[in-house]
C-alpha cells in the first residue's frame, strides 16, 4: 500500500447478492474498489473503476490486479442453482477460482479472500460443531468444487485465505433464505414449532467486518468458519422476522415425520435435513484473530426484516 493512499481491493462477483453489498460497505469504510465484471452494462456506479473480462477465459488480468492491495472472490455457481453439472462447478468454482489466483500471485496481490462456503467442509447437517481442524466431507459437486478451490490456493505461493459460510442473508438475499422470509411475511400459521434444531447462519453486517479483519491478519494460508453469534433454529428465526413486522410469532407444532414424508414425496428430502437438523460452526479461530461480529444474531434479523418491510 502506498503511503496516502487507500488500499485498492479488487473483487468478482459485483453484481450478486454479496458482491454488491461488499463493494458498498468497503467503499464507506474509505476502501477503493475494482470490480471485475463480464459486462461493461454492469458496472456498479459506486465503485471506483472497473476491469471487463471473462472469469473462466481470464483476460485483461494485468489490469485488473494492476496496484491492487487484496483480492476478494464471490464469484462462481452458487449452490442454489440445482441442475448444474459438476464439470461446471468445477471449471466456474475451482478452475476460475485458481486461474484468478495465479494472476493475483503474478502481480504481486497482498492477500487473496476467497469467499467458499461451509459444503466444502460438510453436508447440510452436523451431528457436531464444525470447527477448521475437522476433516472435510462434502457430499455433493458444489461444496466438492469449493473445497478442490481451497486445496488448489494452498499449493500456490500466494497469502490466501477461504471463509467457509454458511447460510448468508441481508438485503435482496434470494434462495432458501428468500423463500424463508415470504413464508415469514405471510399471515398463515405454520407447522414448524417442533423443529427445534439450531443451525449457524451470517449477515452481511459480520460477514464484512470478518473480511475486514483477515485484510489485516498475519501469516493465514488456511480456511476458518465465520457465522453470526447465536445460531437459531427455524421457528425463532421465523418468530424474530415476524416480531420485527409487529405480528405474532404464529407457529404451531407438527410431528417431524409427518414434515419429513411430505418434502421426501416432494423430491425435496435434502431441505428438510436443512431445517430439521442442526449445522453450528464455530468462529473461535476468526475470533483469535481480533474479529468481534458487529451484530448479534436477533439485531441482525430484525434490522434485515425492517429492511424488507420497507420495499
């Protein structure tokens, strides 16, 4: 970083849910930022200059890294998108992911923030916390892509290091978080009162000032869990999302088996592993590191509900 000047953090993925929130929240913490983008049409006004080009044909590379200080990844096949063949996974979540990282290393990039997520480390439950000395088990092409990614940095000579998340909200989230909050704003009850399983969730307020502090962290090289404090289990997520609207909590037991045979005859049995099961993460290891989430989880959820109610 030159003396004076702000350091220059070039990130992918600026137009997704979190790239947007990131180049927003780093520009306002006096950062500048690059965007690398596919269409020039894309640009995000904000931010302070923009490199076009392909992440899977990588091109104009030079440009993009030219005096930037950190490189952070967002980029890549989310785990949303259902369909998708493994050889994509692979070539958009790990090929482009080392591609990218090897023009960082070429043009002398301080740290390399590559943002995977908690299926490189394990499927959609845990029957124990999760913590980075845990042996990796991901059971599908998605987390199997982020983890060949984390495997692939650690081979290169480059200061990287990978935030596993979990399931991250904030404003314009989509997915099952998305599907979660309409269930939320309905005015139905809900047969979700007996799914007591809690499971480790992030906003987009902690998940920025995790990055934030790995900018500023010595010697890592390694993957580390990030998630809010207090993880929730499905009725109090619901409950704290419908308090914040000013309604009643309006939940009301229902066997778990009776959930689990209708999604499994809805060819959806994997969801409800994600909500009758548990999956906690610990962020010991973030923490160690200096970084204190800016949110508990409750104000978390309610300042993201109030933004919702406000569109």
């Amino acid at each position: 970083m030159r003396p004076g000047v702000s350091p220059l953090i070039a990130l992918t993925g600026a137009t997704g849910f979190i790239g947007r929130a990131l180049v927003r929240e780093f520009l306002a913490r006096g950062y500048r930022v690059r965007v690398l983008l596919r269409r020039p049409s894309a640009v995000p006004i904000e931010c302070s200059s923009a490199v076009i080009g392909d992440l899977a044909r990588l091109r104009n590379m030079k440009d993009a890294f030219q005096d930037a200080d950190f490189v952070i990844h967002t980029a890549g096949v989310a785990h949303a998108m259902s369909g998708v063949p493994e050889d994509d996974y692979r070539t958009l979540n790990t090929e482009a992911t080392l591609n990218l990282a090897r023009a960082a290393q070429a043009s002398g990039v301080k740290r390399f923030v590559f943002l995977s997520s908690v299926r490189a480390q394990s499927g959609p439950s845990s029957r124990s916390i999760l913590t980075e000395d845990d042996r990796p088990d991901p059971i599908d092409a998605y987390g199997r892509s982020k983890l060949a990614a984390e495997e692939g940095l650690a081979t290169l000579d480059l200061d990287w290091v990978a935030l596993r998340l979990p399931l991250t909200y904030g404003p314009g989230v989509k997915g099952n978080f998305a599907r979660l909050t309409r269930l939320a704003r309905s005015n139905f009850p809900l047969p979700i009162g007996s799914l007591t399983a809690k499971r480790s969730i992030l906003s987009l307020q902690n998940l920025t000032s995790g990055i934030e502090c790995l900018l500023a962290a010595p010697n890592l090289r390694r993957p580390l869990l990030i998630a809010d404090p207090e993880p929730v289990s499905l009725p109090e997520l619901v409950g704290i999302l419908r308090e914040a609207s000013g309604r009643r909590r309006n939940v009301f037991p229902l066997p778990n088996s009776i959930l689990k045979l209708a999604l499994s005859a809805l060819g959806r049995a994997e969801e409800y592993a994600r909500v009758a099961e548990p999956l906690l993460v610990s962020h010991a290891k973030l923490q160690s590191l200096g970084w204190t989430p800016v949110l508990g989880t409750r104000e978390a959820l309610i300042r993201y509900a109030q933004s919702e109610n406000q569109v």
